[in-house]
C-alpha cells in the first residue's frame, strides 16, 4: 500500500488549496479514505472522510462547511478542498486507509496559513 500525498503549501488566512492523496498496490476503490492533519505539538486529528464509493462523507465540526472530500476511483485518488483557511489550520495533513485491520499512511504535505 502506498499513499502519496500532494498539494500542501503556504496560503493566506480565507484562501483555498486543494490537496490530493494517490493510491497504489490495493483495490483503491474497496476502501473508504480518510484525511488527517497534526499541528506541531498537537495529536493527529482526523478531518474528513469517505466511502469508497463516495457515497458518504463526514467532517468535525473545526472544519464543516469549509473542507469538502473527494475521490476519483478511476484514477486511484482521493481530495481534500479546502476553503476560508484559518492560521489554526496550520498542519500537516495525511491521507490514510484502513485495510485488512492496518492503517496506512501517506507521508504527508505541509500546510500553512499565514499572512
């Protein structure tokens, strides 16, 4: 299983970036898909998720209403847009999956919201 991660950067407080996780070595379409983040100091919290069919999703409220999850099975990925960005947004985000009672994680991306 192998998750990578792209998109992250440095964005001003109310902007948007659009993160996205591709998925290689398992049925991609199998499996619901899930984004995480973890701020310097803090514990990895997850902010959204999906069915594999992206029939479902959900959210905490911290990120409701500006962060939407995505997934495109025919080409093995799942995205995170997120919107109105706020400096405590500030993180590095994984995607991850949970297959055969293993979770998996990709390796990360760096997001920053600051003026």
């Amino acid at each position: 299983v192998q998750l990578v991660e792209s998109g992250g950067g440095l964005v001003q407080p109310g902007g948007s970036l659009r993160l996205s996780c591709a998925g290689s070595g398992f049925a991609f379409s199998n499996y619901g898909m899930n984004w995480y983040r973890q701020a310097p100091g803090k514990e990895r919290e997850l902010v959204a998720s999906i069915t594999n069919n992206g029939g479902s999703t959900n959210y905490p409220d911290s990120v409701k209403g500006r962060f939407t999850i995505s997934r495109d099975n025919a080409k093995n990925t799942v995205y995170l847009q997120m919107d109105s960005l706020k400096p405590e947004d500030t993180a590095v985000y994984y995607c991850s999956t949970l297959r055969s009672g293993s979770r998996y994680w990709g390796q990360g991306t760096q997001v920053t919201v600051s003026s």
